[in-house]
C-alpha cells in the first residue's frame, strides 16, 4: 500500500468506528487505538493488490464531523469502499439522511 491508500483506509476505518453504535462514545485516544489496530491487522493480511484501483475503485463519498470535544476539528467528505458500506437498502438510507453522496465525474 502507499501512503494514499493507507491514509484513505485509515480514515474509512475511524469512520466506521466513529459512527459504530459500540464505539461512538468512546474518547478519541480509544478510537485511535481500535484504528491502530485494525490497520496493522489490515496491513498485515491484505495484498497491495486490493488497493490498486485508486481513487477509481470508490464509488460513495461519506461526511464526517469532529466532536464538539475533538481536539481536532475537521468535517468534510472522505471516499469510502463500497463493500463496507453494507446492503444497498443501507446505502440508499446513508444517502437520504446527509451520511454518503455519489462520487462526482471530476474524481474519476
């Protein structure tokens, strides 16, 4: 993986983390921690050929927004996998409330 695909998987999976209903109240150095682990899992068992695609391989875009108590704040769109998004009933529900957009043509 180079440093994109690492940063974008590291971002999908703090997203999950963030709105997962058994983490969501978590502090963010517990986050971070669950993230940490979950990549060095993830790097250790994935090819680099699963992340060959690029930005082409992602099809939704997901909104993310610190909380009011991060130290950070940051709130904008991140590319997101399509097959961590769940059933497309699921996907159609994320779009409706404001959670995924639709890639626009300019990042394919």
């Amino acid at each position: 993986m180079n440093l994109e695909e690492v940063i974008i998987a590291s971002i999908s999976e703090f997203l999950n983390v963030e709105v997962h209903r058994d983490t969501e109240t978590l502090d963010l150095s517990s986050k971070i921690e669950i993230v940490q682990k979950r990549m060095a899992e993830k790097l250790r068992n994935t090819t680099t050929a699963a992340y060959s695609n690029g930005l082409k391989s992602y099809e939704y875009e997901m909104f993310f927004s610190s909380n009011p108590n991060d130290m950070i704040k940051i709130d904008g769109w991140i590319p997101i996998e399509t097959d961590k998004l769940g059933k497309e009933d699921e996907i159609s529900e994320y779009i409706e409330i404001g959670l995924l957009r639709k890639i626009e043509a300019q990042y394919s």
